[in-house]
C-alpha cells in the first residue's frame, strides 16, 4: 500500500500546567508543565496527539510523494502507521482517505492559503449551545483579568490635541443612532414580504454591473468588497413572513428572487447532524431527508445561532455564506484574502441593521452560530462556499427582558 501525509498540516506544540504532589513534596511550587504535540489538518478539522516518534513518521512521508507501507515499516512500528492511518493524518487507498485527499484538493483548487485554511476549519462548530454553560458576567471577568483595556486611548500630549468641529447631524446620525442590537423580538411578529424582498435588494441585490474583463463579472452593491468580488451570499430562513411560507431559501442577487431550497438540499435532524464528520470518515447518510427539519424550523434555528434563544425567534434569520473559490480566484493562497472575505460580510451586516432599523425593526449580528450544521442544511461544503455569520430582523417586543446596549435610551424615543 501506498501511503501520503495528509496535506495542509500544522503541528503545535501545546503546554498544559498540572497539579503535583510529588513536585510540592519535592520542594517545587507544585506546578508541572507538561508539553505536548497537537496536529491540526485542515481537511481533517479534527485535532490528533503526537508524539516525537508520530513527527518522524510524518516527517518520512510526502503528501505528493507516496511511501510504500514496507518501506516505513522498515523505521516505523506498525502499530503507529496503523494509528497515525486511523487518524487520518497518514491516508491510504480506502474510501475515506481518498475523501480526504479530495478534499485537500478542493482547498488546493479553491487556492486556500494554508492557515486561513486551518482557521476555517478549526474555528468551525458543530452542537455549540453557548447558554449550556454558565456565563462569567462582567465583574467576574474584571476580578480575573482585572479591568477591561481603557475604552479608548489617547495618543500623545493632551495639550497637542487638535480640537474638531462640533459634529454637524444629518437624518443619517438619527438613524444611525436607533441602530441597536436586538435580543426582544415579539413574539408573533411578522414581517411582510415586501419589506424582507427591499431588504435583500437593498443589501444583497445587483445595483449595477461591469465586466472587469471577458470572464470576469463585478456586480455593484450598496457596500464595497475585497476586490469588487462580492463573494459573500445571503440565504434566508423565514419563520414568519406573511406571504412566504416557512422554509429555507437562497437569495439570488441579481434575478432579485428567492430561491426555495429543495428538499434533498436540508439535513436531518438532531441525532444524524451530531454524527456528522466534515472529513468524510464519517459522512451521514443524506438519503431520507426532508424540506422541514425534524423539530420543525424554530428549532434548527436555535441551533444554528448555537442556543441563543433571544436570536432564534427572529422573523426572519439571513445567513451570511461566503464563496470563498470566487475571492481566492484573484487571491491565490492570498494572506489576506480570508480576512478580506470576512469585512466583506461586516460590511453587508451593517447595511442590513440600518434597513430594518430605518423600517422600525429590531436586527441583530451573531458569530456564534453552528457552522457545520450551516453547511448541512444549505449543502455546502465549507471548502469552495463556507458560513460566516448570521443576521436576524423583525419587530421588536414590547419589553426588554435580555440586555440590550442603549445607553441614550433611543428605543424609547
Ligand atoms: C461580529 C459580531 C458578532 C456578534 N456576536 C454576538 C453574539 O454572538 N451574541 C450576541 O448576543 N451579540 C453579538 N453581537 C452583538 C454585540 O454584542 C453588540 O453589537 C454590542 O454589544 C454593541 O451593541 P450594539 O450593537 O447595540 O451597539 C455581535 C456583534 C458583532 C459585530
């Protein structure tokens, strides 16, 4: 058998501080630092310890240039080939490890820089609820860390400031003003579909178009983007629109339309996503699917903004995915182009809290969200097209029961 190294690996050296008796009765303050060697594999997303003997095995194999298992065997115990094959860091001919090579490939093709790579597949979560562990509050935080880094910082003389205008407000100030992060949607708000369809067509839609060159078409929208790509897409999930039923939908932005994903396009419920493996060691069985998730829509929606029940309730939710092979078409293996992808989305969030603020609406941004789960029910493959945030809007509730920043009382307003 021919064996490769899994591509696109790092290696880092982790040091975890223990408790031990032998060291205090030793005379030592009782702390141990024990070092330790953790690989991380992009297209594995699963996090493996090494030891030395596991990188000189690593070490001897090439991800272009296979090694006869013989000849390891040669230098390297069976039972680590065996092991470090099972891990998926050394892949084989079976079906699963040629899945794994795919994969790299595809990141390969998409022109992924390595690290972004890493960080793309590492910062991804699976069956995050962020309410299943207590929170440290504020004053906690400031009794651990002591207090928070100043608000903001002066640089330079006090006296070598140059004092500025007085800010002059036009309508926009006033808008951006009501701008809140919302955590009180009503209950049984509604939004009409005309709102939702200016919306979309004010953040995500074709306000105009160029070809940059034959081949190569930049759309206009209403904020800019890394290289005029615009790669970021907008998937909406209705839970209350009145005249578009409950479901899953693609925006697409230049035919100004909703696209209704299809049946096979959603995952299952609760049990099989927990099953699922982004290597494919492990892949679920997509037949038997269904357009309404097991538990309904509520419930998938709680699970994708990672159990923030003051997020899920939203009317609507728009879940922001990036065509990450559209950016790294021009950004080849780029250090910045990741990063790029990511204020791009920024960007559109921002357009979409002040249009639904200008439309009376509450709107909220969240990062934490089950980013697999994303890519199960859109389809997605997290290699050419991944989940980057999520935005959700609606009308607000009559009282505010989780916090909200509104320091100037604009909500009252
Ligand atoms: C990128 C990003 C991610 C955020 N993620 C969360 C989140 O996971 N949960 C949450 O309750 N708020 C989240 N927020 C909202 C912030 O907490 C909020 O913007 C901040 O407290 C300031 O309040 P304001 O938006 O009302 O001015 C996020 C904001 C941004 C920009």
């Amino acid at each position: 058998m021919l064996i490769h190294r899994c591509p696109y690996l790092f290696v880092e050296r982790r040091e975890d501080v223990a408790f031990s008796l032998d060291d205090l009765l030793g005379g030592g303050s009782g702390a141990v630092t024990r070092g330790r060697w953790v690989a991380l594999a992009a297209p594995l997303a699963e996090e493996h310890e090494l030891d030395g003997d596991d990188l000189r095995l690593l070490e001897a194999v090439g991800c272009e240039d296979p090694v006869p298992r013989a000849e390891l065997e040669r230098g390297h115990a069976p039972e680590r080939i065996d092991r470090l094959l099972a891990a998926g860091l050394l892949l084989g001919e079976s079906v699963p490890h040629q899945r794994l090579r795919a994969r790299a490939r595809q990141m390969q093709a998409a022109g992924w820089w390595p690290l972004a790579a890493a960080m793309q597949a590492f910062g991804r979560w699976r069956g995050v609820d962020v309410q299943e562990h207590p929170r440290e509050t504020i004053a906690d935080m400031v009794a651990a860390h002591g207090p928070a880094p100043a608000e903001t910082h002066a640089r330079g003389d006090v006296a070598h400031r140059l004092s500025l205008p007085p800010p002059r407000k036009t309508a926009l100030d006033d808008l951006l003003a009501r701008r809140v992060t919302c955590r009180n949607f009503a209950a049984d708000g509604v939004v009409p579909l005309a709102q939702l369809a200016d919306l979309l067509h004010r953040v995500f839609g074709e306000q105009g178009r160029q070809e940059l060159a034959p081949g190569a078409v930049a759309l206009k929208k209403n904020s800019p983007s890394g290289g005029g790509l615009h790669p970021v897409e907008a998937y909406v999930l209705a839970q209350r629109v009145e005249g578009l039923a409950p479901g899953l939908y693609h925006y697409h932005a230049v035919a100004h339309a909703l696209e209704p994903l299809s049946a096979g396009d959603v995952g299952p419920g609760d049990g099989a996503m927990a099953a699922t493996d982004p290597s494919g060691l492990d892949a679920a069985d997509p037949s038997g699917w269904d357009a309404t998730p097991p538990g309904g829509w509520a419930s998938l929606a709680l699970r994708l903004v990672a159990g923030q029940t003051w997020f899920a309730n939203a009317p609507v939710l728009v879940l922001m995915t990036a065509r990450f092979d559209r950016n790294f078409w021009k950004y080849q293996r780029h250090a910045k182009a990741w990063k790029v992808v990511q204020l791009d989305a920024g960007h559109l969030s921002q357009n979409l809290y002040l249009t639904a603020t200008e439309m009376g609406h509450g709107a909220f941004v969240t990062g934490a969200i089950n980013d697999e789960v994303i890519e199960q029910v859109l389809g997605l493959d997290g290699v050419t097209e991944g989940p980057v945030l999520i935005n959700g809007f609606g009308p607000r509730a009559e009282q505010i029961v989780v916090g909200e920043l509104d320091p100037n009382g604009r909500l009252d307003a």
